[in-house]
C-alpha cells in the first residue's frame, strides 16, 4: 500500500524544500511541483512532492489522520 501525506512548505531552496507535518520537519524534493511556494501545502510520497494542494482540503486531511492515530493509542 502506498501513502502520501498533506505537508506544508516551510522553506524553499531550489528544487528542495522543507516541509512540516504533526511537528515534524524534513527535506523534500519539489521537482514536480515546480510552482510551489512557502506556506503551500503539498502531497509528499516517499520525499517527492507530487502535487499542490488546496489549504483548507490538506489541514481537513491532516486532521482526520490526527483522529486516526489517536483512535490506534485506545
């Protein structure tokens, strides 16, 4: 099974990006996003940005995997 995940972009450098999710932070390409800008959310597959995404859609899906994750610790 593959999974993406909604990132936000924190910074750019090139065709490189650091994106947050949950707190945490890491280094993404962007190379096939290449219109992305900071503060843009984004779906990160295995360190790839594969497509931009609409803000309120992203935070709605961050959200529902935050339920999930919480509904696995009972």
């Amino acid at each position: 099974m593959c999974l993406a995940v909604p990132v936000r972009v924190l910074q750019i450098d090139s065709l490189e990006a650091l994106v947050e999710v949950g707190g945490l932070a890491r280094q993404a390409s962007i190379m096939l996003v290449p219109d992305v800008q900071v503060g843009d959310y984004v779906l990160l597959h295995a360190g790839f940005a594969i497509q931009k995404l609409d803000e309120k859609e992203a935070e709605e899906t961050i959200r529902l995997f935050e339920e999930i994750a919480e509904g696995m610790g009972d």
